[in-house]
C-alpha cells in the first residue's frame, strides 16, 4: 500500500490481525505519515509480574518475513501497536541437530532472508530519506532461540557513498522482548557485499531512548553504520541467552558499531549472556571502527563478561559511569573495563589500534572473583597512543579473591595515570599486574606509577542527608540547591539528582539527570507529567538485582 502526506492508518487497540503490513510512501515534515492505533486503554499484560501495566495496542501476528515493513519512506511515526513474531524458526536452522557447526562450514552471523521481524525499515540507495519515528510500540518473539529481530532500519549504501541514504531516525519509548537476534538496531547494507565505504555514513541524526529489551538471544540495541548517534536511557536486560549451536556474534548489551560521534548515557545493561559463543557478553561494547564516542553516567552491572569494552577506535570517552559486579569471563579480558584494539577493518576508512582513549571518574567496584579495575587486551595490529586512566574510584570488597587494580599485559601500555582513589579494608587490598611484575601498594606509590593516587579503607558510614531541597523556576529552568553534606573519614564526591513524576518514582541511573560536584544543579528541560505518564518504563519490569535503597538525591562517596 502506498500513502501520502497527511494520511493515517489507525487500527483498533481491541484488534488482532493475522497478516502482515507492508507499506511505503512519503510524508511531509508539516504532514507526516502515521501508522498507529485508536480506542486505547489500560490492561495488565498476561505473563509479567504484578505490577507490569502496558496501553492496550492492536496486536499485529504474522510468521514469515516482517510483521510491518516500510520501504523507501520518508517522514513516518509508527507508534502505539503491539506485534508478536510467530516463527516456528530457530535462528540457525539448518544446525538444529548439529553439535559440532564447524563440520557444516561457517554459518552466517545474520543471514540476509528468513528473518521474522516485527518491525523493518528499508531504505534504498539515492536521495537521502528522511525523518523516521519508532516510539512506544511493544515487539514480542517466541523466545531466545527464534529466528526473529525486534525492530531494525536498514539503510542501503555504495562503496563510493559520502552522504547518508536516510537521516533523522528516532527509536524511542519501545519495549522488545523474546526475540532471536537483536532487540532493537540500524545497519547500513552495501550493495556490493563486502564493501562498506565510509562505515558510519549510511545513517545520520540517530537517536535510541528510552527503550526497554529482554530476554533476546544475541544483541540487545544496537547503532550500526551511523553517525551523529545518541543513545540515552535504555535498559537491556538479559541478552545473550541464545543456547543453540552455531552463532558467531558475541553478544553486547549496547553495541555502537562502525559508528562516528555517538553520545551514550544513563543507560542501564544487566545479565548479558555469551549466546553460547565463548565470545564478548559485555555491557557496552564500543566495537571496532569507531570515531569519537562518549560513554557517560551508565550503570552496567551483573553481566557475564566486561562491564564496559572498546576495540580500534579514535578518541573516545569513557566517564562517570558505575561498573560492578561483571564477571568478565570471556575473551575481552578480566577488565570491569577491557581496552582492545579487535578490528578487521582495512583501507582508507579502516580505524585501527586505540588513539585518545579517556578513562576517568569511573566507581568500579571489585566485587567478583579474578576481576581488575582495567585490563587492556592486545588483538589485533594498530597504534596504542595516549591511553588515560584519571580520577576513577576503584573499590576492593574483601569477600572476593584474585583481584588487580591492573592487568596491562606487556604488549599494551596506558600512557598515564593519576589522581585515581582506591578503597578497601586495608592497602594489602591493592594489586596491580603491570607486564610480568606483580605489584603491591608500597611499591605502587615508590615506583610513581599514579602520580596523586591514594588508598583508605572503606567507609561504612553515610555522608550526611539534607531533607530541605530548594527549587527556583528561572528562564533557565528549574535550579535546585541543598546544604553542603558531611563526611568525616571519605568525603564527598558528587550527588546524584533524579527526576520523576512524584515522590514514588525509583531513583536509579535510568532516572538520573546529573551528578553535580557541587550541591546545586540546573534542570534546564524537567519532564512533564505527560512526558512522563508516555515513559515505557512506567510499564516494563524494574527489579535490580544489585540495587541499593537510594533517595531521590543521593550523595556519593
């Protein structure tokens, strides 16, 4: 079916429908193309704990294919439905009695046909298509194992391309659960398979937010071939649970991937599974071909393998985020935050080794066994310059064994270090690996390897708590300020300032919005009730396994 500016496809969120949508078209900026739905209303969704309320949406259910499928569109919102993929597929289903994939040849890591997906945006070589919105739609698989994808749009590029085929995507407010593949993702495809070009350029003016994915096999959401990406607010919560044979992608929670200038922050990523690749299974994985990426104010925690990795990339950041309980029990590293240079990358856009990595301000908590604060993991051929590790908090919990501050194999270096704090019950706590030698806090501090770095025991006690916050409503925004706390033995380093929509909201790195050093802060854009009432997270499961109890302003050691 093809539609014009200004028309609406509604259907009834009472409805079900057993076919597949296949429609194309061009809106207008003034008059955008809308796929949506009518007559909504609250209902609990069969299957969640109590609790868990999602709008009413029209059910849309089909087996082959995609559910609903775009292509060639230009200014589209797809909003409010509810899409089940009903594949009877695995997601390699020509190794489903196979033990051994090896003896079949290489299977693909994501073939081009056979996909179930619930979504698909596809768009075509040529002039450059515009303006696309995802928002609050709920995509559903069968499970893990199924040969299905939540939501992805494609862009279609030439080896010789320098302008983007489609730009201004926004993936917002969507929950994915129980599919194969991915849960949520982009990707540039060439026409001339095995060539790429410019990597990042097939997509421009990407935005990922506030979108929940669950119970996926492989990755979680995912920004492929893009540039000008943010991704912000989203939880990715048990990905990497493919048990089948055959798969070749190590998982990642969130995974930017041949990407330039991407902005990622408050973001939540928890029980990352390895898919049964031996291979990855990390939080975040700044993956390889990348050029200036910000990783900021993330909470990563309770994965299988890092925290938080990078492999070739050019001046990234990685900063403020909170790390722990990771187990890194695969191939990138026994780092809560693994440096590499994994690329494969090669010709004149190819990005190999590590230039300009920033590490600082991190709270990494060693709290699991043979775990290091950083571990830096040589790979592949390529420079390692100017490699920083600044002002991160490194927390040693004595319960766990086998733990190092550092683990810098003699094939990689880190450049400088200073100013890092670390914490535990006594200095004996402090370990350091540093090539062959192993290295105590004694010999740490003679030796100059951390210029200012100190060490104190772990402080048991809470940081004083103002109960009298004062807001001002400026042109600005909405400025808040509260007295200085107090802590005797560790002092403070920053607060953390949430926002919700009454007093019951949970504080938690989703919510988060700042961490001031000082005890004021500038709201300049406080949600609404109506932007808030919108927010899937309202609506999609909350249990932290590692959560703390924490006031909506919060101070931090």
């Amino acid at each position: 079916m093809t539609l014009a500016a200004g028309d609406a496809v509604l259907l009834d969120a009472a409805s079900v429908w057993n076919e597949p949508l296949r429609l194309t078209g061009c809106g207008s900026p003034e008059e955008p193309i809308v796929l949506g739905s009518y007559g909504r209303e609250i209902r609990q969704l069969p299957g969640w704990e109590v609790g868990f309320r999602l709008e009413q949406r029209p059910m849309i259910i089909w087996r082959e294919g995609a559910v609903v499928e775009l292509s060639d569109v230009s200014h589209w919102i797809v909003r409010d439905l509810a899409i089940e993929c009903s594949s009877e597929s695995t997601l390699y289903p020509e190794l489903r009695r196979v033990d051994d994939p090896s003896t079949t040849g290489q299977p693909s890591r994501h073939p081009a046909e056979g996909v179930n997906y619930g979504i698909l945006v596809r768009t075509s070589a040529g002039s450059p298509q515009r303006g696309i919105s995802i928002e609050s739609n709920y995509v559903r698989g069968r499970g893990p194992n199924q040969n299905s994808e939540g939501i992805l749009v494609s862009s279609e590029t030439t080896e010789s391309a320098t302008e983007p085929t489609l730009c201004d995507i926004a993936i917002r407010n969507n929950l994915v659960e129980s599919v194969g593949w991915r849960g949520i993702g982009t990707g540039g495809r060439s026409i001339n398979p095995g060539t790429i070009g410019i990597p990042w350029i097939p997509l421009e003016n990407l935005t990922m937010e506030g979108n929940a994915a669950r119970d996926v096999g492989l990755q979680g959401i995912c920004a492929f071939n893009a540039h000008e990406v943010v991704m912000r607010r989203n939880l990715v919560d048990g990905a990497g649970q493919y048990r089948g044979v055959g798969a070749k992608w190590g998982p990642a929670g969130l995974w930017p991937w041949s990407c330039a200038h991407v902005l990622i922050e408050f973001n939540e990523v928890t029980n990352m599974f390895d898919g049964n690749t031996g291979a990855d299974a990390t939080g975040i994985d700044i993956d390889r071909n990348r050029l200036h990426v910000t990783e900021r104010s993330n909470h990563v925690y309770g994965n299988m393998g890092s925290g938080i990795v990078t492999m070739s990339c050019h001046t990234s950041s990685i900063e403020s985020n909170r790390i722990e309980g990771n187990l890194a029990k695969v191939n990138m590293g026994p780092g809560q935050i693994g440096l590499s240079d994994y690329q494969t990358e090669k010709g004149e856009h190819g990005i190999t080794g590590i230039r300009d990595p920033s590490v600082e301000d991190n709270l990494i908590i060693l709290d699991r066994d043979n775990t290091t604060a950083l571990s830096p993991v040589r790979i592949s051929d390529g420079a390692w310059e100017r490699i920083g590790f600044h002002r991160n908090r490194v927390v040693f919990f004595d319960h766990a064994r086998g733990q190092y501050a550092y683990d810098i194999q003699p094939t990689t270096k880190v450049d400088s270090m200073g100013a890092n704090r670390f914490y535990g019950v006594d200095a004996d706590a402090f370990s350091a690996r540093i090539g062959d030698r192993t290295v105590d806090w004694t010999t740490w501090q003679t030796d100059g390897y951390d210029a200012d770095a100190s060490f104190s025991p772990l402080d048991g006690t809470s940081p004083s708590v103002d109960d009298e916050l004062a807001t001002t409503q400026t042109d600005e925004g909405v400025r808040l300020s509260w007295r200085q706390s107090e802590d005797s033995l560790s002092g403070v380093h920053h607060y953390n300032v949430y926002r919700g929509s009454d007093r019951a909201f949970e504080p938690r790195y989703l919510t988060l919005i700042g961490q001031p050093e000082t005890p004021e802060f500038l709201d300049p854009a406080p949600a609404t009730d109506a932007d808030q009432e919108s927010d899937p997270r309202d609506a999609r499961e909350t249990r932290d396994p590692l959560r703390a109890v924490e006031r909506p302003l919060r101070q931090e050691r």
